[in-house]
C-alpha cells in the first residue's frame, strides 16, 4: 500500500481507538514523516484558519469540537490505474463527523524535502456542503474480494508470473483469517537483511478481528505503481499475448475491491 494512504488510514485508525476509549490519540509515525501539519479551515470568511502541527494536536483540537466518528472515503475506480504509482495521486479523504450531520473533510499533500530525506504532509480541511444525510455505511466484501484475488492470481501464473501469483495467494491466506503474522514479518526482515536492505519492522495498525486480515490482505494485494509494479512487465505481456483486455478487467476489478475492503476494515468498526 502506498505509503500516503497508509498514513491516512494510520491517522483514521489511532483517532478511531482514541474516540472509542476517551484517552489521548496514540499514534507513531514512520520513519520518512518528517512532519505532519493540519490546516484548519477559517471560522470566518476572509480569515486564515489555524495551522496545527502533529496529529496529537489536531486530534485534541477535533475532539475539543465535538468529533464524534472519523472515517475514510477511498475512490473505487480510476481512469488511469498507471498514475496511482505517483505521489498525490490517490485521492483518498478523511471525513470527521460533528454532531448535527457536520462534516468535515480532509485532504493530504505530500511534500519531499529539498534534502529528500522525508516527507512533509500537510492536511486542509474544507467543509462538505450539501452531503448525503447520515453516516455511510459499509459491506464486508471478503467473498467477492477472494474471489477476485483467486481469478488474478490464475491469470497471473497463465501469463507465467509466478511471483505475481504468489503475491495474491498470500492475500487470500490473510482473509482466511488464522495468518501469522509475527512469523511473515520475521521471514520478510530476514530477506531484508539477505539482500543488505535495513528497514524498519512492518507496522500493523491496531484493527479488531477480521478488520485486521481485511486491511493487511488489501495493503498486500495493492500492486499498482511504477517501474516493476503489476502496471508494468504484465501489462505488456497481457498485450503480447492477446490478453490486454482480460488484465483490464481483472486490474479494474482488484483495484474496486481493494477499495471497498480497505473502506470496510478502516471504517466499520
């Protein structure tokens, strides 16, 4: 999953949890959030709103507003699949809920550094006007979210990317629930550290039950991005053999349901 929408459902996730218990939001960032601001929309026309920084601040300012439910409302579809693997892209929001059907939407940019050492991320609040009344509601997509995984994963090994294949095989163990996680993230640390790569311990955010195997199996199946992505070699492949629209259709498809499985685990709770 690309790392700004991680962050966003990391935000919603620790907001969630600290709305859920009445204690102070407990949220860690990674290593390349060099900062994240929180641009508040003005009370007044003309006026400037107010510019927090850190998500504890704007956690206690939002709760101290009346904050009652934070959510994530994700695009299900994408005209060009082949720019997801650019920053800015995703197009993911954070709506907050206030008492009398309030809500405020956010919206995050990402910023490199000029040393390129991190990202700055600036979130702006606008109010939405004229929205559905109530809260949306979500469905538990993981048959239809297996099913699909399984077809992309047969179309993968028929156009011989058994790598590919493996990916979406390891997103339906997940949603089969009983995966072991601790056991996955020490064989990834260990090809880590074969390959001379240091990196961090993976994060899993704090999900109840199936939420969790939903979020982790739709993080993992997430493979659209740049050089050496599902965008890439497969496509052309898929071309080559004749097969363009079968991987249209079936990338459409995973990406509608990564979607609506990530909408679900962060939200539904």
């Amino acid at each position: 999953m690309k790392g700004e929408v991680f962050q966003l459902c990391s935000v919603i996730t620790a907001a969630k949890n600290a709305l859920n218990t009445q204690t102070f939001i407990q949220y860690e960032p990674l290593d390349y959030e060099l900062g994240t601001g929180f641009q508040f929309a003005p009370e007044r026309e003309g006026e400037k709103g107010e510019m927090v920084e850190g998500v504890d601040g704007w956690y206690a300012r939002c709760a101290y507003n009346g904050m009652e439910d934070v959510k994530l409302l994700a695009p299900t579809g994408v005209k060009d699949r082949r720019i997801l693997g650019f920053i800015n892209t995703s197009q993911n929001i954070m709506l907050c809920f206030y008492p009398n059907d309030v809500i405020h939407m956010w919206m995050p940019k990402w910023v490199m550094d000029k040393n390129r050492k991190g990202w700055h991320i600036i979130y702006t609040e606008k109010i939405w006007e004229n929205h559905p009344t109530g809260k949306p509601v979500y469905k538990d997509n993981t048959d239809t979210f297996k099913e699909t995984l399984e077809q992309i994963r047969d179309f993968s090994r028929e156009l011989g990317f058994e790598n590919w294949a493996k990916v979406f095989e390891r997103s339906i163990s997940m949603l089969e629930g009983g995966f072991d996680y601790a056991a996955d993230d020490e064989m990834i640390m260990e090809q880590f550290k074969k390959q001379g790569r240091n990196v961090p311990p993976r994060r899993h955010l704090e999900l109840p039950g199936h939420n969790r195997d939903l979020f982790e199996a739709a993080s993992n199946a997430d493979v659209f991005a740049g050089m050496g992505s599902w965008n890439d070699e497969p496509a052309g492949k898929a071309a080559a053999e004749g097969k363009e629209k079968e991987y249209n259709e079936l990338s459409d498809k995973l990406f509608n349901q990564i979607a609506i499985a990530t909408m679900y685990s962060i939200n539904q709770w």
